[in-house]
C-alpha cells in the first residue's frame, strides 16, 4: 500500500484527485466490466494520505495478531481473497461511482481473527480471557458505525470483505 501511495503520488500525482483515482486504478463502476484488473488495483490505491494512514493502522494492529494465529502466508492469502471480495461486493452492490482502499481486505482480517477466536476459543483462552474477541467485535461494530455518518465510506466493501475473510473450513482442521 506504502509502495503504491508514494508511485501514485510520484508518478500521477495527488490521489485526493478524483481524476488520479481514476488512472492509478480506482474501482469505477462504469468501467470494471471492460477492465476487471480494478477489481485488484482498487484495494492499493487510497484517497489521499489520511485514508491510508487509518488503513496501515488497522492492518498493522490486525494483521500482526492474525500472523501470529495463521502465519504470513495465509494472511496474505485473507487479505487477497476478502479484498477481492470487498471489491467484487462495492462493484455489484454500490452505488457510488469510485471506490478506493484495503478497507474491505482489512475487515476480512477482522472476520478471519473473529471466526477464529469463536471456533477456537478453548485454544485462544488468553485472547478471550484478555478480552480480544469483545475488542475485536466492538471495533468491527464501531467502523460499520462510523460508516453511516461517512457517506463517502464504501459499506458494500467492508461487508463483503468482512463475509471474504471468514474461513469455511471446518473448525477441527487445524
């Protein structure tokens, strides 16, 4: 995400830029059906450095747990799989125009570590016991919040990431 804000910004210019947003990749739901690589594209590229500042956060806190509990690789692999969602549920389901950001990949961190806290929890005794389940369900409820008063906020994006995230496996398999 580091790497893709300073390229934007060095290479397209202000990505604040409705019309930067536009050619470094933004999901732009006219145009996804002619070039579905915004589908990708969109989760690196932010609207402005405030955007990406609250993104690197979220997934610096979120994704150092959830390396602990599933390891590198399979972090990758939530925050892949449950951007792409987020990204495929903002195009279909959406109505604003452009769409931006590793939101709905971050939340499906969320839903991968919530899921596996519940399933789990006579492993993660520390982690409930800590009280990290509630502090994980109270900022999921929080961001869906402060959602509603951001219209600009893509909700589509972090449900269907939130919904990406959550494994399907069964809970005895790991």
């Amino acid at each position: 995400c580091i790497v893709a804000a300073l390229a934007i910004t060095l290479f397209v210019g202000t990505a604040t830029d409705v019309g930067v947003l536009l050619r470094s990749g933004a999901l732009v739901r006219g145009l996804t059906h002619a070039e579905p690589w915004r589908l990708v594209s969109c989760i690196f590229v932010h609207v402005g450095s405030v955007h990406l500042v609250v993104n690197l956060l979220g997934l610096w806190f979120l994704g150092r747990l959830a390396e602990d509990l599933f390891g590198g690789w399979k972090l990758a692999a939530i925050f892949a799989l449950s951007g792409l969602a987020g990204s495929l549920a903002s195009w279909v389901a959406s109505p604003a125009g452009i769409s931006a950001g590793a939101s709905g990949a971050i939340f499906g961190i969320l839903g991968a570590l919530l899921v596996e806290l519940t399933w789990q929890r006579r492993r993660h005794r520390m982690a409930w016991s800590r009280g990290i389940w509630g502090s994980l369900a109270l900022v999921t409820v929080a961001q869906v919040a402060i959602g509603f008063f951001y219209p600009v906020t893509d909700q589509w994006a972090h449900a269907g990431g939130l919904v990406g995230g959550c494994p399907t496996e069964d809970a005895d398999s790991h």
